[in-house]
C-alpha cells in the first residue's frame, strides 16, 4: 500500500488543522482545545477526528468528543458511540457517549441503539457463523432485538510496542506504539461487527482473539525526487489462554517530494505512515480472523 503524500499534513483547513492537534499533541490543554473547537464547528468532516478522540487518554477529551458527535447526529458514528457508551471506564464519559448515541439514532429515524425499543428491526443480512450462534439459543428468535444486527468477532489488543531498528528513543517508540494502539482501538470500536465487551461475547458465543502490535520498520530514505515515510506493522495473535495462532505484517508509505519536504513535519508523517498501514491491515485482519473461525 502506497500514499502519495499531497500536501494534507499542511492544510490551512481549519478541521485539518484541529484533527492534528488532536491526533499528534502530546499536551492534554492542547488536545481539549481542539476537540471543544471541533465539537463546536458543526461540520461533517470532525466526525472521523471526533470519533478517533472517543479513544483518548484523557475522559475530558472523550466526554467532550462524544457530546460533538451527538450534535453532528452522523449515523455513521453509532457504532463507536454505543462501543462507548458499554465499554468506556469512565461513567462520565459513559453517560455522555450513551445520550449521544441515542440523539443520533433519534436524527436519522432509527429504533433506540440500546434495544429498549418494542418497535420492531428490519432485519439484516449477518454472516452464516453469527446466524446459526443467533438460532440456537432457545426463545430468543421471539424478541424484537433477535434481529438486529450484531458482532461475530471479540477482539482485544493485548500490546503495543515500536521494535524497529534505528537510534528512537525511549518516548518516540512509546508515541509510535500508542498511534497504532490507538488507529485499531478506533477501527475495531468503528466495527459494528467487532466488539471488546465480555458480555458481548457470551451473549453471542464469541471467542477472544488477543492481537499484540509490533512496529517493525519506521524508516526515512530518499527515493528519486521524493522523501519516503515506509511503515511496516506485525500482528500477532493469540487465544484466551496466550496460545499463538497466527500472524499478520504489512506497511504503508507516505512520499513528499524533495523540495517541499521540511524536517520538522516528520512526526506528523510518521503518525500518518503509522496510521495509513494500521487502517491498511485492519480489513485484513478481520477476514483472516474469519476465516480462521469457519475452518
């Protein structure tokens, strides 16, 4: 996977300006300041940055995050508000993520998330696997939420760390390993056919799959007229019990050309290789996972 880096990591965009605040600050005042903005612009394009703060360290941030995209009422950010609104420790943040998930399923006409409903769910197509774990608990074909849609995978991520060659530091390999932590983190809360909760897999049948993250490449060479970002990810994944089953590696590339290229925007090209090669993989792993549960 390659990216043809265009110039975005410098956009005067006022969202583009904000979402890099809120991804690469390591400050806690800066990263506040930017999702209040963003929670306030109204503007469909701080759904995805307001979605990714739903996995900040800091309840602040993910509280504020989840009160924006309630506002927003984008459908599309039901799945990480309701991942949220169960899974979040903070019962603030909690409460705030629940009252956003239910203000955006009441703006786009969709029964409440939450299964407290009676009307009834149009149904929807669900993979062979979840079906026949759905039909063979007994009366539960009679209630009204027996068809709506639910997760077939439980993921956890166990670890994180940057094992790549080269002189980084001690706190870069940490920011390293806490990007791609956070870019699937984001990706599986996203999933509606994904979830983190135990009580998610016992109602369904669901076995834990545990992935550990490793950076194994995070290099900058020239290539041509072109300065090259090339990030490669290792997957491993393990059982309930720590019993390794497989493994996943892939990479991706940010290119700037030469002449524009400024030393000082390195970490935010790092973060966007990081990223750009986690959201990469992230399908991958979800077929492989399932593929792996058929057989």
């Amino acid at each position: 996977m390659t990216l043809i880096h265009r110039g975005s990591a410098f956009a005067d965009d006022r969202v583009g300006e904000l979402t890099k605040a809120l991804s690469a600050s390591s400050n806690e005042k800066t990263r506040l300041s930017a999702v209040v903005s963003l929670a306030r612009l109204g503007d469909k394009r701080a759904m995805k940055p307001l979605v990714a703060a739903l996995a900040d360290p800091d309840s602040k941030i993910r509280a504020i995050a989840a009160v924006g995209l309630g506002k927003l009422g984008h459908k599309a950010a039901l799945p990480a508000l309701r991942s949220t609104a169960t899974d979040d420790a903070d019962p603030d943040v909690r409460n705030r993520a629940r009252q956003a998930t239910l203000a955006v399923a009441k703006a786009n006409r969709l029964p409440d998330p939450f299964g407290s409903t009676t009307e009834p769910v149009t149904p929807t197509a669900t993979s062979t696997v979840a079906a026949k774990r759905k039909s063979s608990r007994a009366g539960f074909g009679n209630q009204p939420r027996a068809i709506e849609s639910h997760p077939d995978l439980y993921v956890m991520i166990k670890s994180s760390a940057d094992d790549s060659p080269g002189r980084a530091d001690k706190k870069t390999r940490k920011l390293h390993a806490d990007i791609v932590r956070q870019t699937l983190a984001v990706q599986c809360k996203s999933a509606p056919n994904v979830t983190s909760l135990a009580t998610d897999a016992q109602r369904w049948g669901l076995d834990l799959r545990n992935v550990d993250l490793s950076v194994t490449k995070m290099d900058v060479v020239q290539s041509g007229a072109y300065i090259e970002i090339a990030a490669e990810l290792r997957l491993a994944i393990s059982d309930d019990k720590g019993k390794m089953l497989s493994f996943l590696s892939g990479g991706a590339k940010v290119q700037v050309p030469k002449r524009t290229f400024n030393a000082k925007y390195l970490p935010n090209l790092r973060r966007e290789a990081l990223e750009s090669a986690m959201r990469g993989m992230f399908d991958k792993l979800l077929k492989h996972l399932r593929d792996r549960s058929i057989t």
